[in-house]
C-alpha cells in the first residue's frame, strides 16, 4: 500500500469527526461543526487498537473514528425561531406526535387565545384504515357537540399545496395517561381519581343524549385543561347512531383491545353501543385506582381470552364501595352492566372523597412547570423580526458558553457575556402567511 502525505491522519480524523456529528437524530441545537486537531496517534478505532495510518486506508474496512478535543472546540448551532402563520393563528413548539399527526401549541393573533393545531398529512391518512373517513366524522361530531367536558374544536383550514389539514382545538396541558405514567405507583389518590372520574361520567352522559357512542374512552384520549377541567377528545372512532331508532346496537368497534368489553372479545355480530363505553370507563377507572388493568394477556389473542372470561379481581386496598361499583360496570353481561343513571346514583359516586394524600401533580413540558407559552419567541419573530444590532438569525457558541448559559438561568442570574463566539449573520427570509381555505364540508353549525 502506497504510504499516505504527512498530515492525512488530520484530515481524517476531522472527515471521521463530521461524520459523527451528521449521524441522524441530532437536533438543530446539537453539534454543528467540531474542530478537530492532533496527529494520528491520537485516533484509534472503536474496538481495534490503532496499529498506524495503514489502518485507516484498509480498502472496505468500516470503521468510525474519533478524537478527544477541548470543550471550547466543540461548536454548538443556536437557530432562531421563525414565526410560522397559517390563516390567523401562529404555531408554536410541539406537544406530542400520534400515529395520525402531530400537535402543537398555536395562538389566535386576533384575540390572543392560546389553542392546540392537530395537524394531519392526507398521505399519512391514506395509509391507515378508514383515516380520511375517521378524520371526516370526528370534525362533524366535535362542530356540533358543545360540553365542558367534551374538546372544543373552533376551526379547520386545509392547505392545497402541501395537503395538510390543521384542526384548531381548545389547548390542554396533558393526557391523564402521562401523569399515571409519572405517579407513584402508576395511579392517582382515591379523591382525584373521583374527581376525574365524575367528568367523565358527565361528559359520557352527554355524549349518549346526543346519540353517540365514543368507542376509545381510556386515559390516553382525556385530555386536562389548565384550570384541571377534564376533556374527552378523539371522537374519531365514535359510532353516531340514529336518534329515532330504538336501539343502541352496534356492529363496529375500534377501541383499544384492554378497553374491549367481553361481547367484542367473543366475536358477538352487534352488542349495545352505550355498554361499551360503560366497560372502558370501568377499566379507566380500574386504572386510575389500581395503576393496573383488570385483564391483561402477553398477547391480543390471551387478553382477549381473559376478557371474554370476565373474571378479574380488585386488590385490597379498594374500598367495598369503589369495589361494588367496578364490578357493576365490569359485569359480564352488557343487560346487567351499570347505565350512566345507576352510576351516578351509586354511593361511591354521589359521595364526595375528601383529600388523603398529595395529588399527582401535571408533568412539566419542556422544562416549565407551569406550561409557559412557547408562542412568545415566534409572535417576537413576527413583530420585530432579526434586530442587525443584537441578535442573528443564527448563533454559535461553545460547550463550555453553553453550559455557563445553562448554570446562570438555573442559578437565577445574569448569563455570562460571550466574547469572542462565533456569530453569522444571514438575510433575513421574508414571511408570507401560508395560503389556507376553510373547509367547506366542515363549516360549524
């Protein structure tokens, strides 16, 4: 082999470096650039000893390759947010991403009201089982059904030109899943779990007065309000029956399989509508009690099985109370399962649980506590744009500047003046409003 000019293990390691830091998943605010300096014995490979520059110049030898630098070396890439308008409202950061689309805080520049935007791509719905047609029946049911404890939805803007749909929704801070999932023990104190659980039955009654069955009720589809309102949202799977006809029969259910009552999980052709989600309430609040479900299978084809069964036991730390009104909503048979008026006049219901313990408290997101907005550095980016003066549509700092940054809002104080970083000015992109249309078949009653 041919040797190598004096000064190629330099280069390497720096080709070997940038490589490292163009790996997919690093985010904007990862590294962008390392500075990288040594000589070749400073390199070795990862599991193999280096034995020299031969090493590196191995035809088809796969290898990565790195080198130690000093913090003030590494180059960090602080991008500026840019404002984002569709119709009157202006995005925010995210709040979560589904199988269906993503969702991300938004405010209405016109009345200044913080929203939520569920944003979905046709060719995302295309691919999933009955997508556009789900979409389609949540937007009607949500612009004619009004309730406090149902989501609100105020608008619907379509883009022809990057086919996205953007739903505009009432702005909630979390999913009661998210905070089970950070408790202790996995479930919420007798006297909160009440609390919610009356909601739930208050926003159930009205959902079955308007003739609607939800199909999916479990924690991860009710949402909390900052004022700790409960929501019952996604309606995509609801059944919206007939208001004359007498029956609540149902042929169709495409609930989560914990939350399935027996007579889906035998296979039976039609089974009552409004028991169902009876059943799925009964195993929420199994759920927020227990921090466990009441039937569970290594397997959809197991759990079924369970199900079907319809034994299950409630462990000993749940009342007789809050015990005898499980099992009347767990009961096997649909005809002898608890409605929504036996429910509410049930002791355990009609009783108010005083505070025992500490409440689970709402996760923070994305470092705040109290859920600050995260649409001021976007409406900042709107109104005032890139002073030239004091601020860059791009900045670039250091490790070390970066974790003084980070000491000084943690400590309360003053940052530290970055002298000497490396700043890039760029023109300013001009913003235009992103050309939206109201949905025709979608204009709220």
């Amino acid at each position: 082999m041919d040797p190598q000019p004096a000064g190629r293990g330099s280069e390497v390691a720096a080709a070997a470096a940038n490589h490292v830091c163009s790996e997919p998943g690093l985010s904007d605010g990862m590294v962008d650039a390392l500075a990288v300096c040594g000589a070749p014995d400073s390199l070795a490979m990862v599991g193999v000893p280096f034995n020299g520059e031969d090493d590196l110049w191995d035809d088809g030898a796969d290898m990565a390759v790195f080198t130690r630098v000093p913090s003030t070396d590494i180059i960090y890439r602080n991008k500026r947010k840019r404002c984002k308008l569709v119709g009157r409202y202006i995005f925010g950061d995210l709040l979560g991403e589904g199988a269906y689309g993503k969702v991300k805080e938004c405010m209405d520049k016109d009345t200044l009201e913080r929203r939520a935007v569920k944003i979905f791509k046709r060719r995302k719905l295309r691919r999933k089982l009955n997508g556009e047609q789900n979409l389609q029946r949540e937007i009607r049911l949500l612009n004619r059904l009004r309730h406090p404890n149902i989501l609100r939805l105020f608008d619907v803007l379509h883009n022809d030109e990057k086919q996205k749909i953007y739903m505009i929704l009432e702005f909630c801070v979390c999913q009661l899943k998210e905070m089970l999932d950070q408790a202790h023990e996995k479930r919420f104190p007798v006297w909160q779990a009440h609390g919610y659980f009356v909601q739930l039955v208050t926003g159930l009654e009205y959902l079955h007065s308007q003739a609607v069955v939800h199909n999916d009720i479990k924690p991860a589809n009710l949402l909390l309000t900052a004022d700790m309102t409960l929501k019952i949202s996604d309606l995509g799977t609801a059944e919206e029956l007939d208001r004359y006809r007498q029956s609540d029969e149902i042929a169709v259910s495409q609930g989560s399989p914990a939350f399935q009552p027996p007579e889906i999980a035998n296979g039976t052709d039609t089974f009552p509508g409004y028991k169902v989600d009876i059943w799925s309430s009964g195993v929420t609040l199994y759920n927020f009690v227990t921090g466990q479900y009441p039937f569970e299978g290594e397997t959809v084809f197991k759990l079924y099985d369970n199900i079907g069964r319809g034994e299950f036991d409630i462990p000993e730390p749940v009342g007789p109370s809050l015990a005898s009104l499980l099992r009347g909503m767990l009961h096997k048979e649909p005809e002898q399962r608890l409605g929504v008026a036996q429910i509410q006049q049930h002791d355990w219901y009609r009783k108010k649980q005083p505070p025992t313990s500490e409440p689970v408290p709402v996760p923070p997101r994305n470092g705040s506590e109290c859920h600050a907005l995260t649409v001021l550095p976007y409406i900042r980016d709107l109104h005032y744009g890139a002073d030239e003066d004091n601020t860059s549509s791009e900045e670039y700092i250091t490790e070390r500047q970066l974790n003084e940054r980070e000491a000084a809002r943690a400590g309360g104080g003053e940052a530290p003046s970055e002298n000497g970083s490396s700043v890039r000015r760029r023109t300013r992109k001009p913003r235009a409003c992103l050309n939206v249309k109201s949905w025709s078949s979608c204009k709220q009653a």
